[in-house]
C-alpha cells in the first residue's frame, strides 16, 4: 500500500501557515492537524508564556508523532498546522515520516516582519481569545529562534513568496 504524504509549514508567527494548511488540506483531501487547536482543548487557558507553550507542546508531540505515522501508513495525507521554524523542531517531523518511509512537502510561507505583525494584529481582533499570545512582543521573542529551512537539510521545500 501506498503511504500518504506529509505536508508540513515553516514560516514566522503571523505568516498564514494555518490558512494555508486549511486550503491545502481541503483541496488534497487530506486530514488536518492543528497544534493549536489540540493545545486549545488539552490545556485551556494554560499557555500564557513561550515557555507554557514549549511545554505543552512537548507533552503533546509523542502522541501526535504516533497518530500521524499510523495515518500515513494506511495511505492517508495529512497536513499538520504544526511550526517547523527551527532545525530541531523539523528534526520531529523528520523522524515522523522517514522512520516509515512516507513521502512530504515542507512549505515554506517567506514573508516579511511587517506583513506577519498587521497579519497578527487582525487575528487578535478576529480571535480575542488569542490577544493575550498575538503580540507583537511575543512575535519578536518567536522571531528570535525562526530558521528559515535551507536545501542542505534534504526537505522536499515548497517556497511560498508574497503575492504568489
């Protein structure tokens, strides 16, 4: 049987990453994951801080981990609205489809500072549940750690520039 494909997304806080996994996943007939909603439902109201959201974030990655790879084994695709913004946290998803041979798609969304704060400053106004975590503080203390994803790391990357 055929394994499905991984799709996955890098790009700066604010950068559309979860409009673009939504479109994605629905033209693709694929399973949408979103780090954000299982953190929503697993710990309401406990992500304050870049440090509660590495924590549960990190609680949350094994079983995720499990669940992606038994889905893609059955042929399923799945696009994951996780972040891949740093070396390590693309590592996980490295293990997550090379560990049983399943195909993937890194796209990376490349937009400016700018263009990811105005991004951010509407979302808080159409989501206040989030203006406590949509800052422009946060963004800059997020921003520290972004790495944008090179060739040598061997991702099958899928560039996404502003207007394209």
């Amino acid at each position: 049987m055929n394994k499905g494909t991984l799709t996955f997304f890098c790009g700066k806080m604010g950068a559309g990453k979860s409009t673009k996994a939504r479109q994605i996943a629905q033209e693709g007939n694929a399973v949408l994951l979103s780090e954000d909603e299982w953190l929503a439902a697993l710990y309401p109201n406990k992500i304050s801080s870049l440090s509660d959201y590495i924590e549960c974030s990190n609680l949350l990655k094994p079983q995720i981990k499990k669940l992606v790879q038994s889905m893609l084994s059955t042929g399923t695709n799945v696009v994951m609205d996780f972040p891949a913004n740093t070396f390590s946290q693309r590592g996980w998803f490295r293990n997550i489809f090379s560990e049983i041979d399943a195909p993937h798609s890194l796209v990376y969304i490349d937009l400016p500072n700018e263009v990811c704060l105005k991004q951010i400053e509407k979302r808080r106004k159409e989501q206040p549940e989030r203006a406590t975590t949509d800052t422009a503080d946060m963004f800059e203390q997020v921003t520290k750690y972004f790495m944008a994803p090179t060739p040598e790391e061997g991702f099958n990357i899928i560039k996404v520039e502003p207007n394209a």
